[in-house]
C-alpha cells in the first residue's frame, strides 16, 4: 500500500472510538469470569491427573494434560486483556509486553486445538484399532507428539510478534474516559500499510491452525462413531457415553474456535476494504457510517466465546471420565475378554477395547480421559 493515501488522523480516531466502546463494555467483565473458572477448572484437571492416574501415564491421559497445560497458560494472558479492556481502553505494559501477550495468546489457542485433535485421533486409534494401538503405542510417543503439537503451534503464532504493535497517542496528557485520544493501544493485528499480509496470514491461520485439525477430528470422530455403531460387544449405555464425548467434542469446536477464525478473517477483510475508503470521507460521521459493525461485533463476541471452550475442556475431558476405580478396573478386563474373544473370531465385530499401554498396573479405558 506504498504511496496510497493515508487515512486522516481524526477520521481513524473517530472510528476507534466507537468500535473500541464494545470492547470497554462487553468484553473486560466476561474475560474475568472466564479467567477464574478456567484457572480453578484447568487446575483442578492436573492436580486429578497428577493424583490419580498411575504413572506412567497412557496417552490418552498425556494429551488430556497437554490440553489442560494449554488452557490453563491461555487463562493467563487474560487478564491483561480484560484490563486493557477496563475504560479507558489503554495498555500500560509497553510494547515488548505487547507482543508477547498476543503471541501467546494466539500459541496456547492453537495448542488447545492441536491436543483436542490428538485426542481425537487417539480415541479413534483405541477404538477402531486397538490391537495395533495396544502393540506399538506408548507413552513416549504421545510425548513425543506432544512436544511437536507445542512446536507447531509456536511457528504457526510467530508472525503475531511481528504484526503486533502499539499506537500512537493523537494526544498529548493523561489518558481518561473523556480523553481516549490520549491512551495507548495494543493491536494484534497489523497496521494499514501490512493489512494485505496480515490477511493472508489470517487466511493462512485459519486454514492450517483451525480448519485441518477440524477435519481429522471429524473424521476420526466419524469412523468412531461407525465402529462403535456396528459393534455388539457393546451396551446401549456405553454407546450413549461415546455418543455423548463424541457430540460434546464436536459442538464444542464448531462452536468456539472456528466461528473465531472465520469472523476474524471476515473483520480484516472489512478493516481493509474501510481502509481503503477512508481518504475520501468527508468527515467522521462518513466514516463511522461507513464502518461493518456487523462483523467487527461479531468477532468480538466470538473472542468471548474462544475462553469459554477453554472453561468447558475441564468437564469434557475429566469430569465426565470415570477414573481407574474398582468398577473401571472390571470394566476394562471385561473389554480385554471382549477383544480376545473377537481375535480368535475376526469376523466378530470389534468391541469398544480399551488402549492402556501394558505397565505394571490397570489402567483407564481409553475413552475415559
């Protein structure tokens, strides 16, 4: 966009002005509520794995951690937002701060989404190949898996850190309610001379960071679903409880992070195309006419949405799991006669078998975490 027309100093604070005003009343007191659950909810889920799973853990309980780890690291870069958010909207912290908050807030989201799809893909491994799961799968290999989720989800929110950036004041004094103009802002996003970038990164982020772990958890899910349908060593209870993890799972993410993704792109692209309007406005009404209202309050409400999934994860994946108790332990050598019964018999259908690697102890089903 060199040599383009910039846009008016006024006429961008006047649109400031009204799109921030959501944030300052929407926004701060949700992102606290949702702090506090998510803190006490996530914390609780390690000190349950870290107390009552026998070590070492089977994989299914490690991406439940990992999972945990995630949400949790994410809860924290909340309050600095809420307060950001608390009139008048101004970040206090400087610009290294600034960057970081926002890459971690990006990092931590596409970890949660990369677990929630390892655990996907280790449920439809226990299910629908549990002789395989139980030969060759072990723990090492869910951390191993674990630390290259991590990894991937840093390069993926990388960029973040160069497209983040604090404004400059348009005035000068102390800033207040009656005086925005005075206050510092913290954008995740890039300014309007990168805003072509930025939506490629957007585009780029949304595909690879929320719509691809989308389809192998709808797949695996699928082909779960199928397996645990046709299987007749199986109790309509236990296919109720898979269909409830399976359904859960699913509405979950549809729900949350993907509607964050889309609207997000949605809101760059309309920034973009008022950007590219603004040097022929004629004054700041024009201009805040002018503004997709639509999709800029659409995506915030999905921001609000993104830490509610990270307060739910908690009840998803170890409230409603049964833990290693006497009634599971019989449970689960029940399904090992099961599977036993369906290897001397292949054309029986498979039953819901449990995937704990063999260590010196009982484990969990595999579904359980």
């Amino acid at each position: 966009m060199s040599g383009a027309p910039s846009c008016p100093a006024n006429i961008s604070a006047a649109a400031d002005r009204v799109l921030s005003g959501f944030q300052e009343g929407f926004l701060w007191p949700l992102l606290v509520t949702e702090f506090l659950v998510a803190v006490a909810g996530n914390s609780l889920a390690l000190y349950r794995f870290g107390t009552r799973e026998q070590r070492p853990w089977h994989p299914a309980v490690i991406f439940s951690a990992q999972l945990a780890v995630s949400d949790l690291l994410y809860a924290l870069t909340l309050p600095p937002l809420a307060a950001y958010f608390y009139p008048p909207k101004h970040w206090r912290y400087g610009e290294a701060m600034c960057r970081l908050e926002r890459f971690l807030f990006i990092c931590n989201m596409l970890g949660s989404i990369i677990f929630i799809t390892c655990i996907s893909l280790n449920r439809y491994l226990g299910v629908v190949h549990p002789f395989f799961t139980r030969s060759h799968l072990r723990p090492k290999h869910a951390w191993a898996v674990s630390a290259a989720g991590w990894v991937l989800a840093a390069l993926l929110a990388a960029p973040t850190l160069s497209f983040s950036h604090l404004t400059t004041p348009q005035q000068q004094g102390n800033c207040s309610v009656a005086r925005p103009d005075a206050c510092i802002k913290c954008l995740g996003t890039a300014s309007d001379s990168h805003l072509k970038a930025f939506t490629a990164y957007s585009l780029v982020l949304m595909a690879l960071g929320c719509g691809l772990p989308l389809l192998l958890t709808l797949a695996a899910y699928g082909a779960l679903s199928r397996a645990v349908l046709r299987s007749h060593g199986m109790t309509a209870a236990e296919k109720m409880h898979v269909g409830v993890l399976v359904a859960s799972g699913v509405v979950l993410y549809a729900g949350s992070y993907l509607p964050y993704f889309v609207t997000r792109v949605i809101n760059v692209s309309a920034r973009q195309r008022w950007t590219a309007r603004c040097p022929s406005f004629v004054d700041e009404a024009q201009a805040v006419r002018a503004l997709d209202l639509g999709s800029y309050v659409g995506h915030q409400v999905t921001r609000g949405l993104v830490p509610l999934a990270i307060c739910i994860h908690p009840l998803l994946y170890m409230a409603v799991a049964p833990s290693a108790g006497c009634c599971h332990q019989c449970c689960l050598r029940c399904r090992e006669g099961r599977a036993s019964e369906t290897a001397e018999s292949p054309s029986q259908p498979l039953a819901l078998t449990a995937t704990a690697t063999k260590t010196s102890g009982p484990q969990s089903p595999e579904l359980s975490p």
